[in-house]
C-alpha cells in the first residue's frame, strides 16, 4: 500500500478525466477521495462509536443495557437494506447526487438522534442512519474505481476497504472516550459538521452525472416484502430472550410473520425479471458456500466485538473509554494485514488464505482467556491474533465469491453477498448474547449448589463483623457470583466459536472451488 501512494506522481494526484452523463469531465482527485472517505467514514463511525457505551445510552433513555444493544441491530438491519436500495437509488439521481442526499439524511438523522430522548424514537433515528450508511458502502466503492486511474485502482480499493473498517475498531474507543469525558451524543454533533465538509468537498471535485435515461423498474413489492420481514425477524432475535422464545405468543407470530414474509421475498425475487438481490447465485457453489464462511466470520466477529465492552464495562467496572480501547488492538494488526492482501493473494490461492484465515480465528479464540482479576491486559494477545483474521477474512472469500459471476453480473451479485454478510452480523450479535445470557445464569444456579455452607457462612460472618449488615453482605456475594459465572461462559463461548472456526477451515478447504481466474 505504502508502494502504491509512492508510485502516485504528480500527475496522478491532479486532474482526471472520468465518465459522466454529458461526456468526459474533469475530476479533482485529492479532495474527491478525502470528502468520499470522510463521508464513509462518517457512516460507520455512526455505528462503530457506540459499541463500548451501551450503559451510557441505557442511562440517557431510560432503559437497560441490553435494550441498549438495540441501537447496534437496528443500525445493522437498516445497514444491509441500505446496500440493496443503492444500485436502484444511482440509477434514478446519479452518483454524486445519491451520494450528498445520503450525507444530508445521515446528517438529519444525527439531529434527530440528538434531540429525541425515548428508545423508540432513538431506534428510529439509528434506522435512518443504517440506510444511509448502507448506501455509501458500494456507493463510495463505485465512485472510487470509477475515477481512479486503473493503475491506482488497487489503492483505491485499499483505501475504500480500510475507510469502512477502522471506524468499528478505533470508533468504540473515541465514543467512549467522548461519554466519559463529555457526553456521548457527541457522536452525532461531531458527524453532522463532517457530513457538511463531505458534501462540499466532492460537490466541488466531481462533475455533475444526471442520469439520461430512466431507471429500471423498481422493485416495490420485493421491498415491502423485505423491509417488514426483517423488522420482524429483529424484534424475535432482540426480545425472544425477553419473552422466553417461543413460550411467548407474542414471539410466536412476530417470527412466524417474519418467515412468511421472508419466504415470500425469495420466492418472489426467483421470479422477478429486476429483483432488488439475485438470489439465484446462491445456488453456485462458490458463491453460496464461499457466502456462508464470510458470513460466519463477519458475524462472530461483530458479536463478540459488542460483547467484550459490555463485559469489560458491567463485570470489570471499566467506563466507556477503556472498554472502546479494548477493541483497539485489532486495528494494530488488521489494517496493515488488509493492506497486504493484494500481495498475498498473488502468492496463495485463495482457497488457502480462506483456510488460513478461520484457522488463526480459531487459534485466536482457542488462546483467549478472561479473568476479572487481570483485566483487560488478559485479552489483548488473543485481539491483536484476532485482528490479522478480520484483515484477511474479505479479500479471498470476496474474491471467490464473485469469481463465478460474469462481468455484467459483478453489480448485482456484489449487493447480494453484501446485504447478506451484512445481515447476518445481527444473528452473531443475538445468538453470542443469548448464549452468554444463559450460560450464565446455567452456571450460577450451580455455583449456588456446590458452595460448602460452612464457609460460606463464616465468610458472611466476617463480612457482617466489619460492619455490613446481612442483606448488602447477601447481594455482595450474589453480584461476586454473577461476576464470575459470566467470565465462565464468555470462556465457554470463545471455545465454541473456535471449534466452529476450525469447522469453518474445514469447509473452506473441502467444499470451495480453485476459482477460474484469480
């Protein structure tokens, strides 16, 4: 990468010509690429930052930290519905104009989440901003290598890959760093002033790109089938544990709604000359088995990145800002591992760094361990291990995954698998959470049992000479408890999600195919 910004001469930094609607045009290169990466940047950083403050958005609206989570999921959902709005959406403003309604609706909904002060309203502003961000994920891609000289377009693909990630790594530390210090509405005052200077900048740097012809016909019933559907299928996966699954009538026909609409969706997008996702592909071997590893990987790493500062912030006592920090040591080998990638990929197959890559996972897992007593500093070995899986899981997998799909088809493929990947980051989140909710609660029923009631006793005798009275000395020794069975099944989770990252390997190496081209 660094390779490719010295090739970079003085001519590749000025002026290019790119393609728009009235012919060539001029294309200012600098400040296009700082306003669409700012803009990027913006987008997941309005996600990322809140991962390590959920008791701080659980104080402000009045609600618990679990409930809280739902700011992530729904942020994620909107996310994905987002990537497949964009290619429909650029056809009918154009590029440029989809990308500065995108930057004024997420700015908007930053306000919003700003002012409303009811979960309700806050989840609706996160939705808004889901969308938004969603669209500049392929957008800002687009944009990219389609005004990048064709010798920088690796560079540009770097630049775009690294833009979207290091907000979900450096993010949850710079939001915790604003709600201990100051408040973590911040976030948003923050976006809003940097959505304006994005704006600006690519409203100067690229030409005007009006579309002349009308768009395809959209797919408005693949919509309202797709959009409740998932709405649905959030409400089952963030309130089943609430409800007791599917002991509850409630979750009973909110997820049997969510699958008739679901399964009408696919069912209609099979038959849809213009779907908004080609779900046809899945049935390539590449493309589905190769999906479903991205998927894994994607998901268990977005679930236990929501989880380790809730644990390190309700269990260790840390605040926001050091329980954002514990997610940094995956950026120090992540980012330069994805910077790499291009490299690697001309010297391994992809099927082997796909191989590699789960393998460290599992290594990464297998090797953490969590002890409230040693804090934070017990899990950064297994982070930094952790972070060069994240920077080699996309490109192979990517790579195989479209390495099926005929030029013309990249488009729509891209925004399936996309979508897709991005949609299952919710269920990593829910089933890790649900998991840790339960295993706790299993182990601590059997911490109650197995305590000898001789010591106990003395121990609470001991408690009580020092002056607590009977009932704080109880809830000390419940909380003690809590405390631990909680480490306990955060252990047994992360064997798990290694056992199913060795699996994962396993599948990588025997089920996915050497692609055609490389």
């Amino acid at each position: 990468m660094i390779g490719d910004y010295a090739s970079m001469s003085a001519s590749s930094i000025a002026d290019r010509p790119a393609r728009s609607a009235g012919g060539p045009a001029k294309v200012a290169l600098v400040p296009m690429t700082f306003g669409l990466g700012l803009g990027l940047g913006m987008g997941s950083f309005t996600g990322g930052a809140l991962q390590s403050i959920y008791p701080y958005v659980a104080g402000t609206l009045a609600t618990s930290s679990d409930h809280a989570l739902w700011t992530l999921t729904y942020f994620l959902v909107h996310w994905a519905l987002g990537i497949a709005l964009m290619p429909w959406f650029s056809k009918k403003f154009g590029l440029k104009r989809l990308f500065i309604l995108a930057m004024i609706t997420l700015a908007a909904s930053c306000f919003m989440a700003i002012v409303v002060k009811s979960l309700m309203l806050m989840l609706i502003a996160r939705s808004i901003q889901g969308i938004s961000a969603g669209i500049l994920v392929p957008l800002v891609q687009t944009l990219l290598l389609t005004n990048y000289p064709k010798r920088h377009q690796t560079l540009a693909t770097a630049l775009w890959s690294n833009i979207m990630l290091i907000p979900f790594f450096l993010g949850p530390a710079f939001g915790g760093w604003l709600a201990t210090n100051y408040s973590w509405l911040d976030i948003f005052w923050l976006a809003i002033p940097m959505c304006a200077v994005a704006v600006a900048l690519v409203q100067i740097s690229l030409p005007a790109d009006k579309p002349t012809s009308r768009p395809p016909k959209f797919d408005i019933v693949g919509l309202i089938l797709l959009w409740p559907g998932l709405i649905a299928l959030q409400i089952v996966l963030d309130q089943g544990e609430q409800f007791g699954w599917f002991r509850s009538v409630f979750i009973s026909h909110v997820a049997l709604l969510a699958a008739v609409l679901l399964v009408l969706f696919v069912i209609w997008e099979l038959f849809e000359p213009v779907p908004l996702l080609q779900l046809r592909y899945l049935a390539r071997r590449n493309f589905g088995f190769g999906l479903l590893l991205l998927c894994l990987g994607w998901s268990i790493f977005v679930g236990w990145s929501s989880i380790l500062p809730l644990w390190s912030e309700t269990d260790l006592g840390y605040n926001g800002w050091w329980g954002g920090v514990l997610l940094v040591p995956l950026a120090a080998t992540a980012i330069p591992m994805a910077a790499m990638m291009s490299r690697l990929t001309k010297l391994f197959s992809l099927r082997l760094l796909a191989v590699f890559c789960f393998l460290i996972y599992a290594s990464a897992y297998a090797l953490a361990f969590f002890d409230p007593e040693v804090g934070l500093s017990a899990t950064v070995i297994s982070e930094l291990i952790q972070g060069i899986a994240v920077g080699m899981l996309f490109v192979p997998l990517t790579m195989i995954v479209l390495s099926d799909a005929a030029p013309e088809e990249l488009a729509i493929a891209s925004t399936t698998s996309n979508f897709i990947r991005v949609s299952s980051a919710n269920l990593g989140v829910t089933l890790l959470t649900t998991l840790w909710q339960r295993e706790t609660a299993h182990i601590q029923d059997n911490m109650r049992g197995d305590m000898p009631h001789a010591a106990t006793q003395a121990w609470i005798d001991r408690m009580q000479h020092h002056g607590l009275s009977h009932d704080s000395v109880i809830a000390l020794l419940d909380h003690q408890a809590h405390i631990v069975a909680e480490t306990w099944s955060l252990d047994n989770a992360l064997r798990l999600s290694a056992y199913l990252c060795v699996g994962a390997a396993l599948m990588a190496l025997v089920l996915l195919r050497a692609p055609r081209r490389q």
